[in-house]
C-alpha cells in the first residue's frame, strides 16, 4: 500500500483550493480597470508586514491564500493593469495563466526528447510558427527561455562561438539605445569593454549607417576583427527600428553577424506598421523577441530565433556521462543541447494554447489596437500648450516632453523626474522617464489590449494637471 505523502490532499481538497485561485483571478480580471494601480511602500513597512519565521505548523490554504491577496496584492504595481503605460507593460492573457498553470501543476521537463518528447514538439511547433512570421528559412530554428536578456545571451553567444577568434580581438558594435542587457551578455561572454563600441543614435534614434561603416573599416586597419553589428527592432525608449535591411547589406559585405534584439517591438511583425519598420528582418542571423511583452502571455517567455539551429546546437552542446541515455532510442530534438538551461520548463505551452485558442487574427488586431492608442496620445499631447514630442508615435511608444518658457532644462528635467513620482503616488495611471538627447523625457507605452482612448487621454489630462500645478520648490534634480 502506497504511504501518504504529508504534501497531498484528497481529490476534492485539491478542486477547492484550486475553485479559490480561478475565482481570486477572474475577481481580479474583472475588477482591474477600477482598481488603481497599486503601491510602492518602504522596505521598512513591507519587513514589518510580511518578515516571520519559517511555519512549523500547517494552516489552512484559504488563509494562506487571503494573506497575499490582502498583504501582497495591494504592494505591487499591477504591470498588466490598462493604465500601466510605464517602461514595457505585461498585459496578460488568460489562456497563457491557465496554461502555466498546466505546466506547472503538470511539472513538465522540456530539457530531453527522451522524457519531454511531447513537449518539446510543442515547443518547436511554436517556434516555426515564429520563424516563418519573420521570413526565416527552413533551417532556422530557436528555443524558448527566461526573457529577452536571456534570449539576447543565447543569440551572441552563438555569434562569439561562430568567430573563433572574437574572445580575444573581436569588436561589436551597437547604438547607444541599445537595452543594456546586451551589454551584459557580452561581459558575460567574456568581451572586454573595448571591444564594445557603442555608436550615438541620429536624430531617428537610429544606429547612424555611415558611422558604422567608417568605424568597422577603422577597427580592421587597427587590427581588430569586426564580427557582430547588434540591430534593435523596437527600442525600449522609443520604439525606433534600426534600418534592417542596410544593415543586412552591410554585413553581408563584411561577413558579420548581424543580431537583432526584438523583445520589445519584433512581435508586431503581425501589424502592417511592424511589416513597414522591421523591413528587412527576415535576412537577421539572430533574433531575440518576448512573448511576454507584446504577445500578451505571462511572464516569463522569451524566444532566442537563430537563422541556422544548428549554430546554437555547436555553441552549447556538452554531454556529460549522466545524460547517455537521452543519445539512446527515438530520434529527436534535445533542447538542452540548444542553449544554457538543463532543467526547462514548459513555456511554450502557454503561447501555443494562446494562440490556438485565440487564432493570429486576434492578436493582429490587439497590436493594432495598441499602436492606434500610441498616436491617440501623441495628438493629445500635441494640442497640450508648452508639451513637445521628442519621438512620435513609434511601435507603441511615443516620448515628450513638458517646456513652459519659465523653466530651464534642468528645472524641466527635475519636474519630469517629480511628475512619474507624482503619477505613482496618484495611483491612476503611470508613465515612465528616461534621456533622449540628453535631457529627461517622459514616455507611455500603450501596450495593453484593454487600455481605452479614455483611459490615455485621462492620463495625459492629469499629467498637465500636475505639471501646471507642481510646486517648483519641491522638484530636486
């Protein structure tokens, strides 16, 4: 007779907790809209409110569950609520939580074909799918991981791995709107800080061609080996496209890699804006895109795409003694081989139940929705007096700026500082800041299919309200 396991409940136990979790959900997806953004408390009250000992002792999961409802919940900024229009939001999709928590409940390995078959299959699946909406060719392929900064990694390190000689005298070269995370991955991978040159955008907030050009031929005269040009296909701070296909050209001539980091903005490839700016991507010999950003599934999920699957097999592969067995029986697909997670979970579950359950066309018009909103925004904030755009409506971003004659620029940066503060603090909405040309702009990215019109012309009202009405004597630089 099987001994109990002092972790199990019975059959019905288990579908009370589980009716409880769906309810709480649906509860919370319902109410959102009404619900203000949530808070940002002290360290000092949150260690007060939820530090304790390790529980000796059970409680009853209901409990359990209304403490983070109650204690949790209301401590965090809600990044999938309509008016998070800061940083990247995370829309969530419904479809994407229940698959997780398949997976989850399920605790699928998607590390072996040997005991992932299924799986990984799904998983490939989804990944062609994602090929093929890029133009790649049939040998490309790819696999699913953390993010994009871990996409990111698992993409240049496949270009490092192709350029034998890149550890020691290669040199890589991207614009300064470039995420930072690709600046991690090359410390990572072993890259010394002068092997990174990083190029100021131009006025489009652009990688500039010329400039590039120039300095690849410098770099070879100096004895360096140029091997890997890093594109953006949607900046976190704008939105802005780097110019896919000159790049293709130019790195075609000169036998580089050319990436691209697409996390943000590559998914609206679905979109006919997206098809126009990512001109050119199908000629990337890597590509890093989340599905948790503008795919709308739960975190996490992101995609490293490589043109040729087979250089991310070369560049990771190790087998150890205690992983024989997979090589033996049914032939297939070891992801494991393919990038630096042994122990994988199932993340393409959720995308791919997304999809099937919604179709594309669903999403096409959810990302169209969301950059309708962009310029919704960028007009009212155009008819705003002393408001100016510093980058249009672009793949969902749109960046300003708020410049009454009375202020100076470090005055104006200072309020803009105090303006994201004040909008936290509100609770209605939030927007986010960062440096454009050097001086702080505000920024909304309307990626949220649930945002309204009314929901972006209300925070664009309350951000003039604020800027008109904030006390010049409060605002620190």
């Amino acid at each position: 007779m099987r001994p109990e396991s002092p972790l199990d409940f019975d059959a019905e136990v288990m579908r009370q907790m589980g009716y409880r979790v769906v309810d709480a959900l649906v509860d919370y997806w319902q109410s959102l809209p009404s619900r203000p953004l949530g808070a940002r408390p002290d360290r000092t009250t949150l260690e007060n409110l939820l530090n304790e000992p390790t529980p000796q002792t059970p409680q009853p999961f209901e409990t359990v569950l209304d403490e983070f409802m109650q204690k949790v919940l209301p401590n965090i900024v809600k990044v999938d609520h309509p008016r998070y229009f800061a940083f990247v939001p995370a829309p969530n999709d419904y479809v994407g939580a229940l698959a997780d928590f398949l997976a989850a409940g399920m605790n699928v390995f998607v590390g072996t074909w040997m005991v992932g078959a299924g799986a990984t299959q799904v998983e490939r699946v989804v990944i062609r799918w994602l090929c093929d909406w890029f133009g790649f060719p049939e040998s490309a392929g790819g696999l699913f991981v953390s993010g994009g900064s871990v996409a990111n990694l698992v993409c240049l390190a496949a270009a490092r791995h192709h350029y034998p000689d890149a550890i020691t005298r290669g040199r890589v070269y991207y614009s300064d709107q470039t995420h930072s995370c690709v600046a991690r991955a090359w410390r990572i991978l072993g890259l010394r800080e002068e092997q990174l040159c990083v190029l100021p955008a131009d006025e489009q907030f652009q990688i500039p061609l010329s400039a590039l050009a120039e300095q690849i031929q410098r770099d070879r005269a100096a004895g360096w080996l140029p091997f890997c040009v890093v594109a953006n296909a949607g900046t976190t701070n704008t939105g802005a496209v780097d110019p896919l296909d000159a790049l293709a050209d130019l790195c075609d001539s000169e036998g580089l890699w050319l990436h691209a980091d697409g996390a943000y903005g590559a998914a609206a490839i679905l979109t006919q804006e997206g098809k126009q700016r990512l001109r050119g991507i199908e000629r990337l010999h890597s590509l890093a895109v989340d599905p948790h950003k503008w795919l709308y599934q739960p975190m996490m999920a992101g995609c490293a795409l490589v043109r040729e699957f087979e250089h991310l097999r070369a560049a990771f592969r190790i087998l150890p003694p205690y992983l024989q067995d997979k090589e033996r029986g049914a032939a297939g697909i070891d992801l494991c081989d393919y990038g630096v997670e042994l122990s994988r979970n199932f993340r393409a579950l959720k995308l791919w139940m997304s999809l099937k359950t919604h179709g594309v066309e669903a999403f096409r018009q959810a990302m169209e929705w969301n950059l309708h909103l962009a310029r919704v925004a960028e007009e009212a904030i155009r008819r705003l007096p002393d408001w100016v755009i510093v980058s249009p409506a672009t793949m969902g971003i749109v960046a300003f700026r708020y410049a009454p004659p009375h202020l100076d620029s470090e005055q104006v940066d200072a309020l803009h500082r105090a303006l994201v503060e004040a909008m936290l603090q509100d609770g209605f909405a939030l927007v986010s800041s960062t440096i454009l040309r050097g001086r702080v702009a505000l920024r909304m990215c309307t990626l949220n299919p649930r945002a309204t019109e009314a929901d972006v012309l209300e925070t664009v009202r309350r951000l003039h309200q604020f800027a008109m009405n904030y006390p010049l004597g409060e605002m620190t630089t």
